[in-house]
C-alpha cells in the first residue's frame, strides 16, 4: 500500500490511453511514409528496385518513428498515472512498467490491425476448397516479372493463372539447396513451348535465362526480408526503452505538478491558476 493509502499497480486507463495514442502517432507517421515511398518494399513488382540505401533509410525511419510512437505514448500513461506517493524507487519503477505496458498494448493493436488487413487482402479460396492450386502470393509477389516474360507472346493467350502458379512454385525452387531439377526444367519448357509458340530450342534458352533472374530475385528479397526484420526488432526494443524513460519523465512531472505548455516549457500547477493539459 502507498503512503496514500492506494494499491500500487498499473493504471490501466492511463496505459490504454498512452497506447491508442502511441498506436496513431504510429499509423500517421508510417502513412506519410507510404505516401511518399519510403518502405523497405520496392513499389515495382519485383525486389529489384529496392537499394541498399533506401534499406537503411527505411530502417533509420523505423527507428525515428518508435522514438515519437513510444515516447509520447509512454510519456501519457506516465503523466495520467495516479499520484502514488511513496519513494522515489519505487515510483518511477511503477511509472517505468506503466510505459513497458503501454508498449506491448500499442503492438497489440498494431498487431491486430495488421492481421485484420492482411486476412481482407488474401486471396479468395477457391470454388474446389483449396487456395493454393490456382495462385502463387508468393510468385506474384517476388518474381512476377519473371512470369511475365516466360509467357510473353505475340499471339493471343488464354487465362494463365494455373499456368503462372505453377510456374512460379518451380521457379521458387531456383534459391534451394538443390536448385530446379532437371525434370522440372523439361516440363517447364514444353509448358512455355506450348503456350507460347516458342520452338523447343527457344522455350529451352528462356525457362534457363528465367530461372537465372529468379535466383538473384529470390537472393534480395531474402536479404530485404532480414533487414526488415532486423530493423522492426531493433525500433521494437528501442521503443522500450523509451516507453520506460518517458513514463518516468512523465511521473516525475505528475509527482512535481508540472505541465507541458506549448511554448516548449513547463511551468508550476498551482491552485489558484487553471492550467488545461
């Protein structure tokens, strides 16, 4: 018990609070973001307009976005934190777990909306019961203008899209240990052969020169994918420590009846002037 007489635990409106707030300052700054095409995502088909330096920059966005996201939001749950009263340990080590608690909630939430997109942008099941015969997410994603080239043609061309799927699952082969076997490069030059019109010589020199294209493909998007990785784990964890520094900092300014003002100060609350946070 405090020296208030209150329990001393999290404050969960104050927590909630910082986290919706943590949560939008998250969404505005990576909208603006995408707006202006800063993602570690290439915005072209393929991986291959991604550069190392823009790798970096998106990285050191991710950081600057987990700096503003968690410090205003761990700095809230702080300040809206009920006055506790006791040491000063102890307060700021509470007022350090209402920021802790603050992060893990925004990511929650994060977390959830970003499931809830990706579940409404996946590919409809198809009419048999099963996704993943007429379509390739990962193909279409990776190495679509490859597909594109294996099957281009002059004449027209009936629908693909089995055709494409099942081309791309053995295209994605070309980064494994064993590459595209022998087997699966026949079969795929007579598929190209026959849709194309090529001789089998020409769908031959095609489906080899492709699957040479998907290799390097598949080589920068699995080292994109690392250093994405790498760069939401390295603003997650710095997003921590922050939530916790702001949350004692705002504490502190609760414990000291200090307000921000938006002159870039703080002055003294007293009695006898209302100051609106």
């Amino acid at each position: 018990m405090s020296s208030l007489g209150e329990p001393l635990g999290l404050r969960w409106r104050a927590i909630i609070g910082g986290a919706v707030v943590a949560s939008g300052v998250s969404f505005t700054l990576h909208a603006f973001a995408a707006g202006i095409g800063l993602s570690v995502m290439s915005s072209a088909p393929t991986w291959r307009d991604s550069t190392p330096l823009l790798w970096v920059i998106s990285g050191i966005y991710l950081l600057f976005v987990a700096l503003c996201a968690f410090g205003v939001g761990g700095y809230i749950a702080g300040r809206l934190g009920a006055p506790i009263g006791t040491d000063t340990v102890e307060t700021e080590a509470l007022d350090g777990l209402q920021g802790l608690a603050t992060w893990g909630l925004a990511i929650l939430i994060a977390a959830v909306l970003a499931l809830g997109v990706a579940m409404a942008a996946s590919p409809a099941v198809s009419p048999s019961g099963g996704a993943g015969a007429t379509q390739s997410v990962a193909g279409e994603n990776i190495i679509a203008s490859e597909l594109d080239e294996l099957f281009r043609s002059p004449r027209a061309i009936p629908d693909l899209t089995y055709r494409r799927a099942e081309a791309s699952r053995i295209l994605l082969k070309a980064s494994s240990h064993s590459g595209v076997g022998s087997e699966d490069r026949d079969y795929l030059a007579t598929v190209v052969a026959n849709v194309t019109g090529l001789d089998r010589a020409g769908a031959q020199d095609r489906v080899e020169r492709m699957i040479a294209a998907s290799r390097v493909e598949l080589h920068k998007a699995r080292i994109a994918a690392l250093l994405q990785a790498f760069s939401i784990a390295a603003a997650l964890l710095v997003g921590a420590a922050v939530a916790w520094v702001s949350a004692v900092h705002g504490g502190r300014d609760r414990e000291a009846r200090l307000l921000p003002v938006w002159r870039w100060g703080r002055e003294e609350h007293s009695p006898s002037r209302s100051v609106v946070a």
